[in-house]
C-alpha cells in the first residue's frame, strides 16, 4: 500500500495553508485568528465530539489504550531526560528545552483522525478517538508542567484553562455516564469537525517556520529523533508484548507516526517561551511526518 499517497490529501492542505500565507494577501494577520478559532472552538468541539460519540469498551480496547498509554510516558520521560544525556545536555538550554520538549510526545489529532479513517474505516477512527481521549489530557499535562514550574507560573491554572483538557476530559466523563449527542445538534458538531480538520491542517501550514532552527541545534536533533524515530519502534514493541489485532495495530502505528501538535507553539507562546523556536520545530515535524508515518505504517507494520 502507498502510504505516502494516502497522506497525499492531509499534507497538501499543510501545503497550501503555507502558500496561501507566504504569496497571498492571506498572510500571518489572518491566520492568527484562524489558528486561535481552531484551538479554541472548532477542535475541542472535534474532540468531545469524537470521544463522546464513541462507546468506550474497557475490555476490548484496554491492550490498545495501554500501548497508548506506555508509548506517550516513554516519550515524555525521554523527552524530560534530554538536558541530562552525556555529551548532549550541555548543549541544551534549559528554558528552550521547557518550553520544546512537548514536541517530542504530542501529537497532530487533525491528521490523526484524518488518516484513521482513511486507513481503518470507521472502526479505526472510534480507536483513535479513544486514545486522543485518553492521552491528550495526560500529555497537555506534561507539555505545562515544565514550562510552569521553570517559570514558577500556575501550573493548576494553565490546565483548567486549556481547551483541549476540558473538552477530553468531559467527553470521557459524559461518554462513561452512557450520555450521548443529541440527534438534532449532531449536523452541527459534525460541520465543525470537518472545518477544524480543514483549517487546522492550513494552520498549521501557514504557521511553518524554518530560521529560528539554527539555533539550539542538539534540542531539535534530541526531541525529533525521540518522535519521528524512537516511538514507532516502541509501538511496534508494545504491540507485540500485548498481542494487540490488526486494526489496533494499525491505530497504534499510526499514534506513533504522526508529526507534532500543531498547537505546540501556540501553548509555548502564550506561556512566555520562544514561540518562533517551537514553531520551527512543528514545521520540521511536519515534514519528517511525510517519512515517519510511511516507515511506522509500512515498514514496520
């Protein structure tokens, strides 16, 4: 199978997001707005959205939401150790690293669930679904955390105020309850589902940025060997050790595969980091996406 032809679709919106911004009227004036309505509004209505609608089965998605699970916390503590590791740490500034090191375990929900669905079919985007609803809160929690405690900032506060916690975490809530969307309101959550998607992949497009990369070389190096290299080959692992199906396999390969949030920068930006650096590392992440997900989806799988 022609991975790289299936990302066709996804990737040529990150394209044109860029285009648009770099040779049209629609510069970076107008994508700022968009990139906030996106993470705001559109996206967390995605993800309740999808998490709700899904019937959370324990026992049959319990191996795939804990392969979910092991892979997130091995690629945040390897992302937590970076300034420690002999012959790197040194390299590595500790604010840049506070503020970068979710690069290495968060995730694009927007080509996630694109791709899922693309890939396995209805069955494949109720899974990913699933471990968006699962891992998002845990790793939104551990992209503050450094960047709150070096600042000395309201680490408690960052998370109440983050939207996609909340929209996670009361679609889990509601969707454990047995509640479900309304007949009459699903048209609508639906709508903003599909424009999320759209507009967040030409967001993330108009926000690529490449000079800020010169700088703090070995942190880049570190954080993107961690997400493009070494969670695929841990994913492969897990599921392996708990005999996970097909279908969850190819969900899992696809977790693992997948480029950067592209609301990293946004996150570092409005807590007082280098917002300019992460953006170069979610538009390299971008990139590196084109052959990570291809190499997890068809080599390894």
């Amino acid at each position: 199978m022609n991975y790289a032809q299936l990302l066709l679709p996804d990737f040529s919106l990150i394209l044109i997001g860029f285009l648009l911004c770099r040779y049209s009227p629609l510069d970076r004036d107008v994508w700022v707005p968009v990139e906030k309505l996106v993470y705001f509004l559109l996206f967390p209505v995605l993800l309740f959205q999808s998490v709700l609608r899904t019937r959370i089965d324990l026992a049959a998605t319990s191996g795939l939401m804990l392969a979910g699970v092991g892979m997130s916390l091995v690629g945040i503590a390897l992302a937590y150790s970076l300034p420690h590791w002999p012959g790197l740490g040194r390299h590595i500034d500790r604010r840049e690293h506070a503020g970068a090191a979710q690069i290495a375990f968060r995730f694009n929900s927007f080509i996630a669930l694109a791709i899922a669905e693309r890939l396995a079919g209805p069955q494949g985007l109720q899974m990913i679904a699933v471990l968006i609803g699962v891992c998002v809160p845990m790793l939104n929690v551990a992209a503050v955390w450094p960047m709150a405690r070096h600042a000395q900032g309201g680490f408690l506060r960052e998370l109440l105020r983050n939207p996609l916690i909340i929209a996670t975490v009361s679609g889990l809530a509601l969707n454990l309850a047995g509640w479900s969307i309304p007949p009459w309101l699903e048209p609508t959550t639906a709508r903003i589902g599909a424009a999320s998607l759209a507009l967040g992949l030409m967001a993330a497009g108009a926000g690529m940025q490449f000079g800020p990369l010169a700088r703090a070389k070995a942190l880049a190096v570190g954080l993107l060997a961690i997400r493009h290299g070494v969670l695929p080959l841990v994913a492969l692992g897990l599921a392996w050790a708990l005999g996970l199906t097909r279908v969850q396999t190819t969900v899992l390969m696809i977790f693992s595969g997948l480029p950067t949030a592209s609301s990293c920068y946004v996150l570092a930006a409005r807590m007082g980091y280098n917002g300019p650096y992460v953006a170069g590392l979610v538009t390299l992440s971008t990139l590196l996406g084109m052959a990570s997900l291809p190499f997890a989806l068809g080599v390894l799988r």
